[in-house]
C-alpha cells in the first residue's frame, strides 16, 4: 500500500500538516460562523480583514509555533511530514481574497478515502481556495503513488448551494463513511457526490448535527475499533446505528468547545490529544491508549483542532 487510508486509526506513515505563518493569518467573519463562542464571534466582526499579528501579535505567533511543534512531534514519531507551501504575492491574494488563507487546517481542503484522493469543496468564502494549496502535495501522490484524484464541483460563491464537502465532516470506518451535516460546512449534496465517486460498496451515512457544530469531528472521535469519543448533545439523531453498542468517551458541550473530539491518532491506542482536555486524557489512559498530551490552544481558538490541523496521506488499515 503506497497511498490511502481506511479507517481512522491504523497506523500513520504518511501526513500533511498545516502551516499557520504568523505574518499571514487574516482574521474573518461570515454568517455560517455559528459555530463561534460569543467572544470568538465579537472578536471576529470587530477585526474582519485585518492581519492577526497586527491585531493581537502574541496569539499569531503561538499559533505558529504550535502548529510547527505539532509537525515537529509527529515527525519524531516517525511519521513523514508534508507541509504546505507558504503562499506569497499575487498568488496569496487569489488563494484567500476574503481573508484567513494560512492553511493551518489541511483537514478540510483534501479528502482521503481508500486509494481516492479529493479536492473538497468548502463552505466558507474565505476557505472556497484553500484547496489549490494543496496541489503539490496531491499532484505527488497522484503522480507517484497511483491515488486516483477526483475534485468535488464547487458551490456557489454566495455559499448557499452546495455540493460542499469538508474533511472535518468525513469519518472513515471501513466501508462505512460518516458524513456531518449542520448547515456550516457539508451538505447532503456533497454527501451523494461521495457516494457516487465511491460506488455501491461504501455506505455514506450523513449525520445530523446542531446548526452551531462546524464539523462532525468537532462532535465525534473513532479513537481505535470499538472505542470512540461524542458529545451526545451535539448529535440530532444520535451515533450511527454501527457505533452504538461501542465504548463510549461522553463529553460535555464545554468539552466539546475546546474540541475534545478532535485529536491525531497515530496508530491504534497511541494519540495526541490537547493537554488541555486533561479528563479525557485520563478516560483515554484508562482505556489502554496511550496519550501524547500536546498544547493547542492557539488553533483551537480559531475552530480547529488536531484532527484538523492534519490530513493523513499513509494509514496501515485494511479493509475487512
């Protein structure tokens, strides 16, 4: 296996992970942004356009740093570690006209399921190019490793007809992908595309999320077979039939917030998590998985979490 990924353990040879350049950061607002707490949402209205570090330098430089720690451990694991190319110049105006455009959150851009290799399609205006990034690194795996590449349609410029489909959203378990929908990012049409590009033999079963959850990893965590992470209240219908008699890690809206659910799993019992989110590091130790406390406040504040901030390329995983 050169190239793809089954499941959301197994274990991780290959990764992309973000870049957050303190100078490039633009802060943004749109009305999809429901997800925000009260604090994050005033402070986005009120500096909409504006560059982070001229702003608030000491946040932009700590998400930087974190960001390159992160790639820095993951490498130390011995995983292979791609980053994205910084964008300059005219390239960076076309990349982000409406602002942010760090590609700190490769999670959203790209897809992988099995041996196929997506151009998402994303909500947010800021974020609808943010894809074109990661070109590089897919037109590598295309050329080298075989993936077969497929490019979502995107939506409309006024964010309001889809299809969007968002790799925050998608969680692969085998043949069954799970697919969130709230209204912030994914879409039932982007979910049928998916179904379509992968045939007969995959289930893609969208779940319903709240109207305020931006992604269905900002809800829910497959951690290893059999053991995942949820915040029951952030689910409209609850788990998919398949996962309900698994163990369950149950955590609350505040948990939820600092994105309990969304960590990196390097292979199964083995994850980075928040050091922040100290309980659930405690019901993962008691569990057997052995936990990397890693800070990531900074991303996180901005909406996106370790899950986020990576996109596997490589995961050992076969499909039964």
């Amino acid at each position: 296996m050169l190239f793809g990924a089954h499941h959301e353990w197994g274990k991780l040879r290959e990764v992309v992970i973000g870049i957050s350049p303190a100078e490039d950061f633009v802060v943004f607002h749109e009305p999809s942004q429901r997800w925000l707490t009260p604090d994050g949402a005033d402070f986005s209205r009120a500096y909409v356009g504006k560059r982070l570090i001229d702003v608030d330098p000491e946040r932009a430089k700590l998400i930087e740093r974190q960001a390159d720690a992160l790639a820095e451990l993951v490498a130390h694991q011995g995983v292979t570690v791609h980053r994205p190319e910084q964008l300059k110049g005219e390239e960076r105006v076309f990349m982000a006209p409406n602002g942010e455009g760090a590609q700190l959150f490769p999670r959203d851009g790209m897809i992988v399921v099995g041996h196929h290799v997506i151009d998402a399609s994303l909500r947010l205006k800021c974020r609808q190019r943010e894809r074109y990034g990661l070109r590089p690194i897919i037109q590598q795996v295309v050329q080298q490793r075989g993936a077969r590449w497929s490019s979502v349609p995107l939506g409309s410029p006024g964010c309001v007809d889809g299809p969007f489909l968002e790799g925050g959203d998608t969680l692969l378990n085998g043949y069954e992908i799970y697919v969130g929908i709230s209204g912030c990012a994914s879409d039932l049409a982007g979910a049928d595309w998916l179904q379509a590009l992968l045939g007969d033999r995959y289930r893609v079963i969208p779940v319903a999320l709240r109207s305020n959850v931006l992604h269905l990893d900002c809800a829910m965590a497959l951690v290893k077979p059999g053991l995942l992470i949820y915040c029951p209240q952030k689910l409209i219908d609850g788990l998919p039939m398949s996962l309900r008699d698994w163990d369950k890690i149950e955590v609350s809206v505040e948990e939820a917030t600092l994105l309990a659910t969304n960590c990196l799993v390097l292979e199964e019992g083995h994850a980075i998590v928040d050091a922040e989110n100290a309980r659930v590091i405690d019901e993962l130790k008691r569990r057997k998985v052995e936990v990397i406390p890693q800070p990531f406040d900074g991303p996180i504040a901005t909406g996106g979490g370790l899950r986020c901030a990576h996109h596997p390329l490589l995961r050992e995983s076969i499909l039964a």
